[in-house]
C-alpha cells in the first residue's frame, strides 16, 4: 500500500506503523479521551513494538497527540512532524 511506498521513497527507509488512536476506527473504546491518555497509548504501543525511538507525524488530533508525546517523552522521539491543526489550546479541557 502507499505507507510502503512512502517508505521505499524515504531518504532513509523506515517501518511504518500508523495506529489508531482511541474512540477511532479498531482500537478499544475507553471513556477518557485526554491527550495524555492517547500520549501513554501510544507509549505503550511502541514499548509492545520494540520501538525506543522513532520519527512522529500526526494530522488534526494525532497531531496534538504527536506534539504532546514529544513534550511529555522527548527520549522516544526522534522527529516529530505535525499537519493540519492550530498551536492554540481550543478550551481549559484540552492539553497535556
């Protein structure tokens, strides 16, 4: 598929892993959807993957998740790229 593609046309190739986030698509439904929760998901998915480091893009809200995994686990990210969102906190609810 085109996350392959991506990959092979990558100055440096690199696995591709692109999870949903919760309340999205097959990942478990919970009731908190906070981005420091989403942030410990996606920890804890790298951990399960073997993955001490790596490179992060996130669009709209996985870009805010993206932004917050950097921020609260700067040792895990190598990289990280953000599309399609503001730099602005959108209510007092949101937010690491």
């Amino acid at each position: 598929g085109w996350a392959r593609a991506l990959s092979g046309s990558l100055a440096r190739p690199r696995r591709i892993v692109m999870p949903d986030l919760r309340n999205h698509g097959d990942s478990p439904k919970a009731t908190s959807m906070g981005y420091v929760s989403m942030v410990e998901d996606v920890v804890a998915l790298l951990d399960s993957l073997g993955i001490d480091r790596c490179c992060v893009l996130g669009h709209s809200m996985g870009g805010k998740v993206a932004a917050a995994l950097a921020l609260l686990h700067p040792e895990r990210v190598e990289a990280v790229s953000v599309l399609d969102i503001a730099p602005v906190a959108y209510s007092g609810q949101n937010g690491p």
